[in-house]
C-alpha cells in the first residue's frame, strides 16, 4: 500500500502499519540509550573532577619534593584526566542534543566575538605547531543566537583545522555575511576529506579511518557532528568542502533572519 492514497483506510497489520510500529520502537530505542548516555556521562564526572583537584592540588603541594620522573607522572595523570573529561562532555553534550535537551538561549550578539573566543582556545595549539592563523570577522555584524552554542560550533572547527593541518600549514577564520545570511568560515590547509570521508566524518562516533595522520590524533569522532547538531538547532546549515591533500573549508551558515540591523 502507498501512503499516496490517502482516501484508503488503513487495515491493520498492513505494511505501513508495521513499519510506523518499527519506527516508534527504533525512536524509543534510541531515546534510552541518549538517556543512559547523559546519566552515565553525567556519573563519571564526579569522580573525574575529584582525580583532576587532588592531581593539581599534589602538583602544587608537593610537586618541588618530587624528582622530575614523579613530577612527569602527575603532569600525566592531570593531562590524561583532562582529556577524558574533554570526552565526557562531548558524549553528554551529544547525548543530551539527541534526546533534545539543549534548549537554545537566544540574545542579540556579535560573530567576531564568537571567532575571537575560539581563537583564544586553539591559538597555544596552533603556534605550537607552527600553523598560520589569521582571521577577519566584521565587528558590525550582529546576529540573534546562543553565543554559547555557537562558540562550541567555531570552537570545534578551529580545533580540527589545528589538528588535522601538518605542522607549517595555514587556518583562517572569517566571519561575514552573503546573499544566504550570516556566516563564519574555517578553512584550513590540512589533509583534507574524500567526498565519501566528508559523509562519514558528519556520523557521531565516525572518523576519516584509513588516514593514517588522522588515527594518530585523539579524538572520539564527536566535534563535527556536535556542531553540526547545533548549527542545525539554529536553523543554520553545515556546508563541508575538502580535498584530500588540500585542504578543508567548512562554513556555519546562519538562516538570514537571525542577522540583527
Ligand atoms: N578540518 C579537517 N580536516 C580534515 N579532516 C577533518 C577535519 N575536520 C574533521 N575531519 C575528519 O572528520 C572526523 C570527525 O571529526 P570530529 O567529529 O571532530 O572528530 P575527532 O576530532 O574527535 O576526530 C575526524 O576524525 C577527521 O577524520
Ligand atoms: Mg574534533
């Protein structure tokens, strides 16, 4: 039966009907485990925060009374709580978007402020591995959006842009506007994607595999698909160009009715 007759009623049991019940469950399905996701990310951060406090507070305390072998081992344990912690957030932050808990907090803002901020967060990173970084946002334009969200959306980009460009290549973010609306842009002279990588780089928990520069950096494959549920959730669209060897340009567009005069 097709759902184009819709004059039709529909007998129970029929194909549609199994198929909707196939949908209802797989949605359940798929809600409980965003639940137990946010429940569990939420638990393990407790304890996590509570290795990270003592860790610092015996790097300060006692860390002149260690021999630098010590010294390195709590750099160690401090540096690997961080970055578990960094993946927690991701996996609630994504669980919470799924089971749409994230409301958003709208307020008049400014785009060169967003790309400002993000820059701030990579710019240690980038200069470490002597990557260019240059940017021009328009201070003039405002937009009506949740600057949290949106920060997380550039912030995310940035740090792909520095992890996945070689040591000496060129990032630069811009913030602007076009006939579609309001945008930021970060693009990148790093390994770049396949049109096929570009799918697959967009799936939560999916990263590019079989590039071997990619597999050597950390990471759980949640940044992309995090700001592109969040540019999504304003509307807005993630557009990803790349080209393997190349370079990546990945543009947030906002919808032109968020741009404030
Ligand atoms: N700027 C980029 N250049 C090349 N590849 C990228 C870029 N951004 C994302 N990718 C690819 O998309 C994948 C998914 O990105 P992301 O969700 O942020 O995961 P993660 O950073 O944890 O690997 C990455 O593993 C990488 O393969
Ligand atoms: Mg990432």
């Amino acid at each position: 039966m097709t759902a184009s007759n819709s004059n039709m009623p529909e007998a129970p049991g029929s194909a549609d009907a199994a198929l909707r019940m196939a949908l209802d469950e797989a949605q359940r399905v798929n809600r409980a485990k965003s639940e137990f996701l946010a429940h569990t990310s939420h638990e393990l951060r407790t304890p996590l925060n509570a290795i990270i406090g003592f860790a610092e507070f015996l790097q300060i305390k006692a860390g002149a009374r260690l021999d630098p072998r010590e010294r390195g081992y709590l750099d160690d344990i401090v540096q690997a709580a961080f970055h578990l912690q960094a993946i927690i957030q991701g996996i609630l932050d994504f669980s919470r978007l799924e089971a749409g808990q994230l409301p958003l907090s709208e307020e008049p803002m400014r785009l060169a402020e967003t790309v400002e901020a993000s820059l701030r967060l990579v710019r240690n990173q980038a200069e470490s591995k002597r990557i260019g970084l240059t940017h021009a946002a328009d201070p003039a334009l405002r937009v009506l959006a949740d600057p949290t969200k949106l920060r997380q959306v550039c912030t995310n980009l940035l740090s792909n842009a520095v992890k996945f460009t070689k040591p000496g290549g060129e990032i630069r973010v811009e913030a602007g506007e076009d006939e579609s609306g309001p945008y930021i842009r970060v693009a990148d002279s790093g390994v770049g994607m396949s049109a096929e990588d570009i799918e697959r780089a967009q799936k939560p928990y999916m990263r590019v595999a079989n590039n071997p520069f990619v597999a050597k950096e950390s990471g759980v494959g949640l940044g992309l698909p995090i700001a592109k549920a969040l540019t999504e959730l304003h509307g807005g669209t993630l557009d990803i160009q790349s080209t393997p060897g190349e370079g990546t340009r990945i543009t947030m567009r906002l919808p032109g009715a968020r741009r404030l005069t």
